[in-house]
C-alpha cells in the first residue's frame, strides 16, 4: 500500500492486519453493495439469504419465554446447558449413528458459525493448509484466512451434481495440510454428498492423517428421500472428525444463535477455552429453545418440507422454461443456477435485478472466482412472493440477453 495511501486513512483503518484486507478489508464487498442497494429500492422480494422464512415452531417460542420468566437470564457453562449437550448427544445417536459424551464431547456454541470459528482458531498454524470444496460459504474462506491459514478449492461441478471428488482432493495435499472441510449438504451449491463420494473422502483422509470438519447444518433439509451421512460414522472416522451443526435451518431459529460441535474428548478439552474467549455462553434463553426443538413435537417438518419441495419444483420450472441449466437441489434452500447464458458478469446481472427489477439474489462470484457464471438464488419466500419474483427473474433475464 501506498504512503499516501496511507496517510489518508484513520490509525485503525492503516494498522488493519494483512490478513483480514485478504477477506475484503476496507472494500465494499458484493454482498453489503446488493444489501444497499435492495435498502434503497424499498420493495425488494429477497430471495438471497439463508433465512427460513417459515416462522418458529411455537413451542420453541414460548420455551425461550418461559426461560426469561424462570430469571434463566445468566452465563451458562461455557461448553452449554447440561441437559441440551445431553439432548444433541441423544440426537447424534439416534439420528447419525454417532456416540458422544454430552459431558466431555459436545460444545454448545453461538451459532454453528462460531464453531466454524472455533475450529479454525484451534486447529490452524500460520501456512497451514484446508481443503475445501468451490465454490465454498463466504465465511470459510474469512475464518481460515483469519487464522493463518489458507484455503485450498477443489472445484465441484454442474454435471456430477457438485459432488467433491476424492481424487482431486488427493492431488491438492501437501506437506502443510492439516484440515479437510466437509459441507453436506452444501451452502451455495445445495449438493448432497453421497456414501460413495463420504467413503472415498474417507480413505483420502485416513491415508494421509487428515483431520476432517464435518459441517451438517443442513441435514434435516434434504429432498427425494436424499440419505444424509455424516462421515464421522464411516470406519476409523469418529476419532478424526469435528462435527458441526445447529438449530438455524432445521427449526426456522437463526435469530436464537445456537449450534454445537462435536468431537474427541481430547480436543473438546482443548477447544473448551478459546470458546470461552469468544462469547462465553450461547445465549441463555436461547439454548433452553434448543433443548425444546431438540425434545419436543418434531410435526413441523413434513409441511416445511412439502413448502419447500414445492417452491424448489416452481423454481426449476422457471429455470428450465429460460434455458439456464442447475443440478436440482438435494439439500438446503438454494440453487447454484448456472446464469451464463444471460451474457453478462453475475455481478451484473444481480445489481440490474435488485435496482431495475426489485428482486434480491446473489452472484457466483462472491463465493470464490469459480463461481463465476453461477447465481446462488433460495426459494425462501412465500409462494405469491415467490412467483412474482420468478417472473422479474425472467424479465431481466431476458433484458440482459438482449442486450
């Protein structure tokens, strides 16, 4: 950076570490640029984040303010509610075929993002290297980077419906790896990973000593009887894998911020304290919430599921009748749609739909440079909403190839 450069900033803006101007440091990135814009337009349909739009399960609700009422208002142990670890550690059981300690085994965090967190700040020296599948979540590049270390992309594509092949994840290790990311099922691309491509990931990580990060906060949103594993129950995985996962997408709570991680009870004990430094407890009220979902009636998912098959099946319509080509969704809420036909930047495209068109999406390109040529569009909204959307989603498709 320039001097004048510098000198031009504030002390704090000029003192910001290398590290974090890799993650978009001091620029507007496309994300909060399309929020802006989406603010000035004002009637804006939002079909870009990944927040259910399907309101809390009221007995969820009304456990997060019997909690307040009860004075439930202070810190929790720093690795959660004892009851809830013992109600994720039966959930892990009963759902994933995994054993865990709930007392020595499983942290309560504030939100699954901040297990992201945790992991990276526990497992990273500077240099070393994690191999995860492109196009990736913005915030797996912003925490490995933040912790020294450095990202590693295996592109996924289109035709083999983005599934992470274990051959190219065997050529890309190095002596400085030490982490391999498992997103299943994945934010942007809404693939699913199968047995097969789990036991091949599997034998890569085992031959080579990796450790794994399993991060399944999508797994009770899956389609077509989709068969959700975590590759922690594949042989000789457990002792080497970090699960992660929450309550935001399967119970409609990204407002409550909790989620968990899950592992060896030697790293639990290692992880324990830097979790602490970060934000002590996840919320209170919050976590008695957790423990509600987690036990109490589970009736909401079939009509979720249908809502959500439903707006996914209107989407993929729109998509066919358009000519822009996707692999259908098997998890998640989302379709990495492949908009290159639309003969414009994704970026483009995105800026002339929420400031011409009034609808709100995000570009391939935001989620690492292999993404270019893609959208990650969800079909979170209600189902007039959602079809009105469609229709501006057309128009301005169609302008761009016009033009």
């Amino acid at each position: 950076m320039a001097t004048t450069e510098r000198q031009a900033m504030s002390r704090p803006r000029a003192a910001v570490a290398e590290r974090a101007t890799r993650i978009r440091g001091g620029r507007e990135s496309p994300f909060f640029e399309l929020l802006r814009l989406a603010e000035a337009r004002g009637d804006v349909i939002t079909l870009g984040r990944g927040e259910p739009d399907i309101p809390t399960p009221k007995h969820i609700i009304d456990a997060a303010k019997d909690a307040l009422d009860a004075g439930y208002t202070t810190y929790t142990n720093p690795a959660g509610l004892p009851a809830l670890r013992e109600a994720i550690a039966a959930k892990l059981r009963r759902d994933n075929g995994l054993e865990y300690d709930p007392a020595s085994q499983i942290i309560v965090t504030t939100g699954a993002q901040e297990a992201l967190a945790v992991v990276m700040q526990t497992l990273l020296d500077p240099g070393d290297q994690v191999i995860l599948a492109a196009p990736f979540y913005m915030a797996y590049e912003a925490n490995i980077v933040l912790a020294g270390g450095v990202p590693t992309a295996v592109l996924t594509h289109e035709q083999v419906d983005f599934q992470m092949d274990a051959a190219e994840v065997e050529n890309r290790i190095t002596r400085r790896t030490k982490l391999l990311a498992i997103v299943s099922p994945s934010n942007p691309t809404a693939a699913g990973l199968t047995r097969d491509t789990l036991e091949g990931l599997a034998a890569v990580a085992r031959r080579h000593d990796l450790t794994v990060l399993s991060d399944e906060l999508y797994e009770k949103v899956v389609y077509d009887e989709f068969e959700h594993v975590s590759i922690a129950s594949l042989d000789g995985m457990v002792d080497r894998t970090i699960v992660i996962n929450g309550f935001s997408k399967a119970y409609s709570m990204t407002g409550f911020r909790v989620g968990y991680l899950a592992g060896p009870t030697d790293y639990i004990a290692a992880a324990l304290e830097p979790r602490h430094s970060l934000t002590i407890s996840a919320p209170t009220p919050s976590q008695y919430a957790a423990l509600a979902a987690l036990t109490g009636p589970q009736d909401h998912f079939e009509p979720m599921m249908a809502a959500y098959t439903r707006r996914r099946d209107l989407m993929a319509a729109t998509f066919d009748d358009l000519g822009v080509t996707y692999s259908l969704p098997r998890g998640a809420f989302y379709f990495w749609a492949n908009v290159s036909g639309a003969g414009v930047p994704s970026l483009e495209l995105c800026r002339r739909a929420v400031s011409d068109h009034g609808i709100l999406f995000f570009p391939g390109s935001m989620y690492g440079p292999e993404g270019e040529g893609y959208i990650r569009i969800s079909f979170l909204a209600p189902d007039d909403q959602l079809e009105e959307a469609l229709r501006r989603f057309a128009a301005v498709y169609r302008e761009c190839q016009a033009s």
